[in-house]
C-alpha cells in the first residue's frame, strides 16, 4: 500500500520497524484475545 501511494518501486527500501513495533505492542496488549479468536473462528478449534 505504501509503495503504491508513494509511487515508488521496489529499488527504494522500505521501512518495516514501525510495524513490527505496532503488531508487538497488539500482541502484547490483545494476543490472547486475537488468538482465541483466530483458533475458534478461522480453524474451529
């Protein structure tokens, strides 16, 4: 999605660190709620 809003092509790097950040803060905070979620809805477990 960012690349396409900023136009750009794979040669430039893209920075990942803050959504790596973002999705440990998530699971930090929500994960076993999401991963009920996940085993109950997604694989019927």
């Amino acid at each position: 999605v960012q690349l396409r809003l900023q136009k750009q092509g794979i040669e430039k790097a893209f920075p990942f660190g803050p959504y790596l950040a973002i999705a440990g803060w998530v699971s930090l905070i929500r994960g076993d709620q999401i991963l009920s979620w996940y085993f109950t809805s997604i694989l019927g477990v």
